[in-house]
C-alpha cells in the first residue's frame, strides 16, 4: 500500500505531508498519540486502505495497524489481511508467515512495532538521535523532518557515479532498516532494536533436485496469492527474456486470470513478446511512464520511486490496467549471481568480500579520495550485516552477498518500493519465501542459467516451445531447445572498455540519448566538483547522461531542504 512516517516525537507533518502529496498521494492522514506521530497515505493508483484504527479492529484502546506494499495472508489482502496481521502479530514477527513485500507500523497493547519483510524488498529509511528516532517509508520525508541536514560526502559522490551498491542514504544521519530487525517501543520507553531470526535452509546439490525444491516454493507463492485474489485480473510483465517467461508459466499453469503488461518494448523483446501473446490468446499492454522532468520541482518527492526524476519509474501519470503487477525483476537470483555472466566472473578466483568490493562498486567516477572511504563505508556496512570480510565466501554466502549487494543497495528493491506505492506489485524472485530458501542451492545446478531453463520446460512446455532472448544471445532459440547457455558473454560491454569517451559520447547521441545540457544551466556545479569528475560529464554529456540526471536530482533535494554540502 502506499507510504508512512513515524516519529517518536512531534515530526513537521505538514513538510511530510507537502512530500506525499508531491509524490501523488492524493489523501495524507496524520494521528498522534502518548507523543508519538503518524502520518500515512493510501496507494497512489488503486482504491485501497492501508490503516486500521481502534474502532476498525474491534478494540477499546489506542491501538492501529498501519501496512504498506503488497502481502498476503489468511487467504486474504490489502485492507482484509491487515486485521489477521494485527490480530496474530507475535506470530507474524516472530515467523514471517505473510508473502510479499511489506512494510507495518502496529500499536497493540501499549507497544508500538515498526518492521518490513525480511528481504528488505519494501525499503524503509530511519534517522535516529538517542531516544528520538524517525522511520518511513520515503526517504524525502525523513530528510524533511531533520532541522539542519547535511550531505555525507562519501555516499553522495558514489550515488552520483552510479555502480553496485549506491543507491543508500546520502544525507548524514539516514540509514537504510536491516530487514533483520525489528523496532519495538514500549510506552515512554527508549526504543529498541530486536533481532530477527532466518530460519535454516536446505542444501540442494543437483539440478533435479534444485527444479523440484523451487517448483514447490513457487506452487506455495501461487497458491497463497491466488486463494487471496480469486478470479481477480492480474498484469504480468512479458519481454523475450527467461526471467518474465518463467512468471508468466507460473501464472499461466495455476489458473490466474490475467494479461500481459510491460515498459515500451523494441526489437526482439518486442517481438518474440508479442509472439508469446498472441500465440496464447493474449496481448501485451504497454504502461505509459512518463518522467517529472522539467517538473522535478513541483514533484520532488517522486526521488523516493527511483532516485532520478529521470528515470523511468512508476508515477502518478501511469496508466495502468489492473491493480495488481507481477514482476520479473531479480530473477537473476534463480540462477548464478550476476557478477558471473560477464568478464567480472574472474572475480570468483578470490570470493572474498575485501576483494570483490572495489571493483564491484568504486566507480572510477569517484574522485580517488572518496574511493578509498567509500570502500571503506562498504567494509564496515557488510560486517555490521554479519560477514566475514577476509575469508573465502561459500556459495550460500555468495548468494547472500549478492542478493544484497545487487537487491537492497541498488536500484531493484528502490523500485520496487516505488511502484508498492501506487499499485499491489509483487516480485516472486524477490519474495522472502522464496529468495531465501534458494540461497544454497549448488552453482553447479545454476550456472548457464539452467535452473531456469528447465524451470520453464517443467511448468509450462507451451511457453517452453517459443523463442527467446538471453544475454543479448538474438539466436531465437526456443527454450525447450536450450538446457544451458555459455557463461561468459561479449558484445558492447567489452567494447565500452576499449573505445574512447568521445566515440561514445556520439553513439549514445545517435541512439536517442542526446542529453539536453540546459537541465544543469542553474546548478552550482562547484558543490560537486570536489566528489565526483563534473568536467568529464559537461565535456561527453551524452555518455554521462546517468550522472548528469542524478547530479540535477540530487540538487533539487539540496534546494528544497536546505541540504547543506
């Protein structure tokens, strides 16, 4: 469902309530209580409710559940699933029963508890000063509810330049929730952080032994959300690619009445997509996504959907045809990570995270002073979340290295939390329940992508039989045809590596990606010349557009609030 902010004490409600507003929250309600605030708002695009009082549960005190994204529980969703949650919570926290990507805020019996899902899919933010602690949903509004915020240095200048692992809090003070733990605040008591315990996971080792473990997790996933939505149409996203095909078997094979949607497609993706459709009785609707851009302004809290007012993101102006979405996103997970389909798999050699870090994440974008205590940041954020940094990495640890590197530090789970803010939206790969009871799976039974492969064929043998695209492979092989794809692929990447900046500044100018230089002409651009290389983006702008876009971002913030450098 939609967002929240909660403040252990008095918070600016009306500065929050300008930021959900501008986001497109239409409606934005705001209760106090033993000194504590809430503020919170129903989903952007679809009617929904996404807050209980005291009345609505049936109970003669004080107590609320306010839950955002997208679950399912009892047989139930959305405002219906909400009273089950409150009514079993210590069962809720203490085993995670619920499928999706969620996050609550739940008051009950003089205890307040914050917590999302344990894949940190639904991202929350939190800035806490002793005692007095803000949490939300949306990051613009936890900046707006700071007196003085100031940038932090180091992370402002490796979100800039882009790259694994950038998409954190870049204002002092602002740190990311660990999905690992819960906050509890007991009536005028300082509030704690309690932690949360991962069940065990089984050790799969072959193939087929692999096809027959994830079939199951996802019969589990289908038939818990088809029992809560009925016969009700869901959207689901078709290109050319493995990750979509084997959601779409999923859907397809456990009785969901549905319809394909996606982004504006072309080429191949286009068209073995529209194949697909066609060929099963469907067609594929395309979401308009249309960007703030010159309006970045009037909507700065659309940052929270995608951190870029110029990407492409899920917004107010989406035109959407059902209210629930399943997405493709991550699928990469099923497989080997996706350090391993590129050169980076000579990385692997040496698995250790004191290794992998710097040529994984420090951008050469970042001035070199700032590489260095970034790496640093990075070093210590991966020891607070339980790994040993010098030692050798086992498979199940690379999985978890990489669901977290690639998933709750860049731009998936960001997305992901966006579009939960307009729309029911639900990732399978991404869903706790799945993700992590795959984590040690044998990358022998994965690497090639052959998990998915016979995934496919096993679920479904008719969308098996089509045509597809993989790791720029436009062979059009069927999938039923492949059982394994070559792990190491060429093409533009390693071109990009060997042609100079000003042959790819031109090509990315004669692809449409013409960067229009007057959406930088009001920026003091000596604010950020100590952190990231500004000359290089002005002197090839079509090749930095990314930097460029997230630069210009970055200083709407700045001026909105005050961020000082």
């Amino acid at each position: 469902m939609g967002a929240f902010l909660f403040a252990t004490k008095n918070a600016n409600t009306a500065k929050v309530a300008d930021v959900l507003k501008s986001r497109g929250h239409k409606t934005v309600s705001v209760d106090n209580f033993n000194g504590c605030t809430l503020v919170h708002a129903p989903k952007i695009l679809v009617d929904n409710v996404n807050y209980l009082s005291s009345t609505d549960l049936g109970v003669d005190n004080k107590d609320f559940i306010c839950g955002i994204g997208t679950f399912f529980y009892k047989n139930t969703y959305g405002k219906e699933a909400l009273k089950h949650v409150y009514d079993d919570l210590d069962m809720v926290l203490d085993n995670n029963p619920i499928f999706g990507h969620w996050a609550f805020v739940v008051r009950k019996g003089g205890t307040t508890y914050v917590s999302n899902d344990m894949s940190g899919t639904l991202r929350l933010y939190y800035y806490q000063d002793g005692d007095n602690i803000v949490i939300s949903s949306s990051i613009v509004s936890v900046i707006a509810c700071l007196e003085k915020p100031k940038f932090d240095k180091v992370r402002l200048g490796a979100y800039i330049a882009s790259g694994y692992g950038n998409e954190i809090p870049f204002v002092e003070g602002i740190e990311c929730v660990d999905p690992l733990k819960i906050l509890v605040i007991e009536d005028n008591m300082a509030p704690k952080w309690l932690d949360r315990k991962e069940p065990e996971i089984p050790r799969i080792s072959t193939l087929d032994e692999a096809v027959a473990h994830c079939k199951k997790l996802f019969d589990e996933q289908m038939h818990a959300i088809r029992k809560a939505i009925g016969d009700e149409q869901v959207g689901v996203e078709l290109t050319a690619g493995l990750d979509s095909r084997l959601i779409a078997s999923n859907i397809k094979t456990s009785g969901f009445n549905y319809n394909f949607v996606n982004y504006p497609l072309f080429g191949p993706d286009s068209e073995v997509a529209n194949l697909i459709a066609k060929g099963i009785g469907k067609a594929v609707h395309i979401l308009a996504n249309e960007s703030a851009k010159d309006e970045a302004y009037k909507r700065y809290g659309e940052f929270d959907f995608g951190f870029d007012y110029f990407r492409q993101y899920c917004n107010s102006r989406w035109h959407i045809k059902n209210k629930i979405q399943f997405s493709g996103a991550r699928g990469e997970c099923i497989d080997t990570p996706d350090m391993y389909s590129d050169e980076d798999i000579s990385l692997m050699s040496d698995p250790r995270i004191s290794v992998l870090l710097e040529p994984l994440c420090v951008q050469h974008e970042l001035m070199p002073k700032y590489q260095k205590l970034y790496y640093d940041y990075l070093l210590s954020l991966y020891s607070s979340r339980g790994f040993n940094l010098n030692e050798r990495l086992s498979e199940k640890e690379q999985v978890r290295f990489n669901q977290m590197m690639a998933g709750q530090f860049t731009g998936d789970y960001m997305y992901n939390s966006g579009v939960q803010a307009h729309l029911y939206f639900y990732q399978i790969y991404n869903e706790y329940h799945f993700n992590h009871f795959i984590m040690d799976i044998a990358i022998e039974a994965k690497c090639g992508r052959k998990l998915t492969l016979a995934l496919i064929k096993a679920i479904d043998p008719e969308l098996a039989s089509y045509p597809f695209v993989s790791r720029r492979r436009t062979r059009k092989d069927s999938v039923a045809s492949v059982s394994e794809l070559p792990m190491q692929y060429k093409g533009y990447g390693g071109l990009k590596k060997i042609l100079p900046k000003f042959v790819k500044n031109f090509i990315y100018g004669h692809m449409g990606r013409k960067y229009d230089i007057d959406r930088i002409h009001n920026i003091d651009l000596s604010l950020y010349k100590e952190l990231v290389h500004v000359d290089n983006y002005l002197k090839y702008p079509n090749l930095y557009s990314i930097y460029l876009n997230r630069l210009t971002s970055v200083d709407v913030l700045r001026k909105k609030f005050n961020i000082q450098p």
